[in-house]
C-alpha cells in the first residue's frame, strides 16, 4: 500500500462501525482510532496498529525513534522545560524602572542550545537553515509572524517537515536562562551574541525602563492600537526563576461594553436555583455568556431578558468574540441607549475606536490551548474564579460552548482545573501564551 502524501487521508476498516481516519500533516500521522487519542505522547511520537498497517512497522519506526511506552501525565510534565512564568499586574505595585517588552501573540519557545521546545516539552522540527548560528545555550523567547497572526505562526511551527514557511517566522530573544547575572547582564549578553549576520531569523525583543504609570499606560494604548496583545514588565535586577514569579507581570487593558440579555442559564452547584450565566448578544449578533462578576443576590434576582448590561472584557477572540467577560451593571435605558449610542460602543471596542481604560483588578486565573491538526482546529479555554471552573471550547475562530462547575472552596476548584489540563496536553493540546 502506497505511504500517504502530506495533506492526504485514508479510510481503513477498524473495530468500530465506523470506519477510522489516518491522516499525514506535515509528517505527522494521525488516526481516529482510541488507541492512537488516549497515548499520552506528544502527537508526533504516537502510532498504531492501523498506521503501522499503511506504511510498514519499519517506516514506523524510523518516524517515532522506536515503540516508546506511554507516558504519564506527571512523567511528561517533567519533560517539560524550566521556564519563567508571568503573572498579573495588580495595579498597585510600582512598576517604575522595570523592564518594559511587548507581550507577542505568538508561539512560546524554548531553544535548549540544540532544537526549539514548547511548554510542555514538544519540540518544533525548525529546518537547519532556520536555527543555524544559533548560540549553544538555553534561550527562551517567542516564534512569531506578525501581529494577529497566531493562528498562522501555529500552523507553521506545528508542521514536522521543515517547510520553506519557517521564513515568514522570527524568534524574538526575551531571556538567557543559564546565562549569569542579572536580568540586565542577561540582556547584554543576548545583544553580544544574538548578531543578525549570524541569525537572520533571530533577535533580541526589544526592552524599555518604565519611567512612570503614565507612561505605561501611554505604551499600553500605543502597542494596542497597533494589534499588539499588551506588555510584559520585568524587575530590574532579577534573576531567571522557574515557575509563576512575581519579578514577570503582564498587563493588558479590560474594556467595557454593552450587551443584551436573550436568556438566564440556570446554575449548578452553589448557584443551583438561581442564574449560573447571562446569555448575551451584542449589536452585531454575536452572542456568548457571562457567567462571573455576580453577587449571590444578582443571581438571585439576575437581569431580565430584554435588559441592557454592562460588560467587561479583556479582548475579542479572532472570531470577535469578548474574552473573559464579567458583569459590571445593568445599564438603564436613556435616550442615549434608545438612539444607538450603547449598543454602538460594543460594536466599536470590536474596531478599537472607543477608548481602552485602565486595566481592572487581577483577572480570573485563565489557561489557553489549541490543538490544530489536518482539519481540526480547536481551542480549549479553563479559567479558575474562586470555587468556579469555566471551561470555554471549540472551533477556533467561533465563540465556542461555555460551562461553569462551582465547588466546596478554591483549592477544590483549582485542583479540578489541573486534572483538565493534564487531561488536554496529553491529547496534544498546546497552551499559548
């Protein structure tokens, strides 16, 4: 049986009544069946009996290294590299003299001085022409295309061939792990041996001191309005820590706007017999749910259907819809909100034409993933509010599907939320920034 060319897929006969699916995306085999989802390997080590039936044991294992045994969740975190993690301004601390970047909506990427690894220890097949010159040391930085090109950089790093695509991307150096001193030495060090008559595909993220809150918010609305995601704030001084650190913030601006109640979804859990979520729509048509910012009495007592309300919002996703929204107020309907004037501000935060305000308290704790492979193409979304998981999914680009479980306290809450996120990297779900 001839091997299948990238881009092609074959029906064969399994178990099930169903016939599976095996596709070849850029050197990545995949099939539908149970036993190739449920390994907990990276997607591209993973193989089958039904894989193995197309290209022969051998072509097998020549792809795969060899039949690995599966590994466990835990084992696999352990794999992954030792990186610093960022937390969320909270708007008080003084950020004055502090290390200031734009935070890239592209691919997270740690060089260990050989090949590129992602978070959770996956690695991106770059060609050798796109690495060569590259320092023999740990880098960690960002594989990125260009603003609002996510889901294109995605694509290209995901494949295993080593396309001529790679040269649309740039690996922009944010820190040298290993490299001694502070996080100043650090930089000088990168901007000695990061030279681009070395490394044409790689550079140095370019760093600014914040002299002021003005001036932060000056560059915050500056980066914004040019389809940036926000900015990244490091201590002067510090040191390369592993893990969630205080010395790495990230700000981003939450905005406000107005929706329309269409429906009260009831709740679960604490919240069961009163409203668990808002139904929404905004001027456009686009609808999703707001299911936090509530007061026990508020969902008691929620917003009619028909009523105006307040949102806010950190951004719209790719298919406009708002991310992370949360209730603020019902919103009294004015002669304002009777010509348009309301419902026009949704439909212009989706431009950028109103204005930003300053960022709101700490957000909820929110992990994003995506998995693109063939013709799939989803996102997986968990965000831990106090006792409420939220779990957001599906196709990327649409507003997906919304559920929100509520338990006994916090620490119940948050273990849940890791038990998922193990569950969706070992499926091959990739978490971006």
């Amino acid at each position: 049986m001839p091997d299948l060319a990238d881009g092609e897929w074959l029906e064969v006969k399994g178990s099930a009544a169903k016939p599976y699916v095996i596709k070849n995306v850029g050197g990545v085999y995949s099939c539908t069946c149970p036993a190739w989802r449920n390994q907990s390997l990276p997607i591209e080590r993973r193989t089958c009996k039904h894989i193995r039936r197309v290209r022969g044991d051998q072509a097998e294992l020549d792809r795969i290294g060899g039949e690995l045994p599966a590994k466990s969740t835990k084992e696999k975190k352990s794999d992954s590299p030792p990186l610093l993690l960022a937390q969320s301004w909270d708007n008080a601390t003084d950020l004055t003299d502090w290390w200031m970047s734009e935070k890239l909506d592209g691919v997270r990427a740690y060089w260990d001085g050989k090949q590129f690894l992602s978070r959770q220890g996956n690695q991106y097949h770059a060609p050798d022409w796109f690495i060569e010159g590259l320092p023999k040391v740990p880098l960690d930085g960002e594989l990125w295309i260009d603003r609002r090109k996510f889901q294109r950089t995605v694509s290209v790093v995901r494949r295993q061939d080593k396309s001529k695509h790679w040269s649309e991307v740039r690996f922009l150096v944010f820190d040298a792990p290993r490299a001694e001193g502070d996080f100043e030495s650090r930089l000088e060090f990168l901007a000695e041996c990061l030279q681009a008559e070395k490394q044409p595909y790689a550079q140095l993220h370019a760093h600014q001191q914040c002299t002021s809150v003005k001036h932060l918010r000056e560059e915050l609305a500056r980066v914004e309005a040019v389809g940036g995601e926000g900015l990244m704030l490091r201590q002067p001084g510090s040191v390369y820590e592993v893990g969630r650190s205080a010395t790495l913030l990230k700000v981003k601006t939450f905005r406000d706007a107005e929706a329309v109640v269409i429906d009260l979804q009831p709740g679960k859990g604490k919240h069961k017999g009163k409203m668990g979520a808002l139904a929404v729509r905004l001027e456009d048509g686009t609808e999703f749910s707001v299911g936090t910012g509530f007061s026990d009495a508020q969902r008691a007592s929620p917003p009619p259907v028909g009523s105006l309300i307040t949102f806010r919002y950190q951004e719209l996703s790719d298919g406009g819809v708002p991310r992370f929204p949360s209730f603020v107020r019902v919103r009294k309907r004015g002669p304002e909100t009777a010509s348009g004037e309301s419902k026009r501000g949704a439909a212009q935060s989706k431009s950028g034409a109103t204005k930003s305000k300053a960022p709101a308290s700490n957000p909820a704790d929110t992990r994003y993933f995506e998995f693109v492979e063939g013709k799939s193409s989803k996102f997986w979304e968990v965000a831990v509010d106090g006792a409420d998981v939220t779990v957001r999914y599906g196709r990327i680009g649409s507003k997906g599907t919304s559920k929100t479980k509520t338990f006994s306290d916090d620490e119940a809450a948050q273990a849940h939320a890791d038990k998922l996120i193990g569950q969706k990297t070992a499926k091959g779900y990739l978490e971006t920034n």
